[in-house]
C-alpha cells in the first residue's frame, strides 16, 4: 500500500455547472479555481496525483494524492473534467446507478464520456442509502447492481467501493471482496497506509470542502497523519453525534448549524 492521502470531493462550483445545474451541496462543493490551484500545487510539490484504481498498486516511494469524488454530480463532468484533462490527471468518480440522470447529477452519457476519458468510474452504491440502514440481503444487492451496472455502461471493471455517508456496517470490508472489490474508501481522516493493518477497515479519506484553502490541503499532503489530527478528532465527534442524535436528527441538526436551512 502506497503512502497516499485521499481527497474526497462532491461539487465543483463554476459558471458550466451553474448554467447546467447541479445538485451538490453547497458547503460540499469547492470553487473550480480553487481546485485547480491546488491540482497543481500538488503537482509541482512533487506528489503522485491520480486516480485511487490506478496508484493503489504503485509504491514507487513518491507520496500519492488520490482525487476523487463521491455522489455524480453533474458538475463532475462540467467542470472537473477539463480541468483534469488539461493537466493529464485522472481521478475516481464513486457513483450511485439510481441516481445516474436525474436533475443535477451525471446522465449515462456523461459517465462514459468520463469513463473515455480514463477517468475511474466506481461505486458509491446503488441508490446512495446509508448501508447502515440496509439488511446484509440489500446491502449485498446494492453492492452486486451497482458494480454490474456502471462495469456495462462504461465497459471497465469496477474495483472500488465508498460507502455513502461513510456509514460502515460490521463486515462491509470483507463482503465488498467477495464480491469483487479491492478496496473500500471510507470517510475517517489519516493517510493511507499509515491505517494498520488495512484489511478490516475502510482506507482513510479526506473531505476537501468549500472553506478549505488550497494552503490547508497541502499542509495535510505534506504534514502526513499529524497534520489530519484535528480533522480526525472532529470526525470523531460528529460521529459520536450521528450515533446519538441517529441519523435523520443529526442531518436536521447539521442544517440547522450551517445555518443553509436544508
Ligand atoms: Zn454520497
């Protein structure tokens, strides 16, 4: 396993997919300068920057950076796209099948024009429920659909899975393998390899979101696990909250505290 640390994405916010419109939550959702600032801060800082699906079998001792995105949404093709291509970056594009064409979000067409990109195409379930809320027979259908439906849209393997909400149930890890995954990308905060051993856990990623500066990010990419600590531990605590609060009063709460009213 490579010493990598995964960015985890959702909107890209710019004038393409305002006119498109998309459906990523605001706060989740980064400005299309800012992102590529810092694609090429990483860059020229000297970092592996590519898709998880091509760098997780690469240990060349380069430290990595993962980019990818959850959720389809629709400005992932809009504006995230040429930016990568310009620079010849490739990320992962975790996304849910029933989702896939509704307003906001990617339309078939839009993940294989991805997919002929080189981009990852990869599964973030099949219908974005928190796998948490599914019994072991959905969960297994959730995972199974979805991999078969994006392997037949863009004609590529799917090898990755990450878990909406980053909801882990006992178990996800070794079931997502039988099923043909390689690996599981979770939520939690911390570098890749320094999470051991990897088998039992998702792999550690980091959201990037709309407050982040591009000087931020790079302090997690060149400070390792001890720059992520403060992230860790506030994961820690708004996942002490979900449990408490349960998930439906934790998300009203959330609202209520970004103060975005939804
Ligand atoms: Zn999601």
């Amino acid at each position: 396993m490579p010493c990598a640390l995964a960015l985890m994405f959702h909107g890209i916010d710019g004038p393409r997919a305002r006119a498109a419109g998309y459906a990523a939550d605001p706060h989740y959702s980064i400005e299309a300068g800012r992102f590529a600032a810092l694609l090429d801060a990483l860059v020229a800082s000297g970092h592996r920057v590519g898709a998880a699906r091509d760098l997780l079998d690469m240990d060349d001792g380069l430290p990595q950076v993962w980019i990818t995105f959850d959720d389809g949404d629709a400005s992932n093709l809009e504006e995230a796209l040429p930016l990568l291509a310009a620079r010849g970056l490739k990320a992962d594009f975790f996304i849910n099948p029933a989702r896939v064409g509704r307003p906001g979000f990617l339309d078939w067409a839009g993940v294989r024009r991805l997919a002929a990109a080189g981009m990852s195409l990869q599964s973030h379930g099949q219908t974005h429920t928190y796998f948490t809320h599914l019994t072991p027979a959905a969960l297994r259908e959730e995972l199974r659909v979805s991999k078969a439906q994006i392997e037949q849209a863009t004609g590529v393997p799917v090898s990755l899975l990450a878990p909406p909400g980053g909801r882990v149930p006992r178990g996800l890890v070794p079931l997502a393998r039988t099923l043909g995954y390689r690996a599981v990308l979770g939520s939690c905060p911390g570098m890749v390899r320094s999470e051991a051993p990897a088998g039992e856990q998702p792999l550690p990623r980091v959201a990037v979101i709309r407050h982040h500066t591009v000087g931020e990010v790079m302090r997690w990419a060149t400070g390792g696990q001890p720059a992520l600590r403060h992230l860790r531990w506030r994961y820690r605590v708004l996942e002490s909250a979900k449990t408490l609060l349960g998930d439906a009063r934790y998300e009203r709460w959330r609202a209520r505290a970004l103060g975005s009213g939804a």
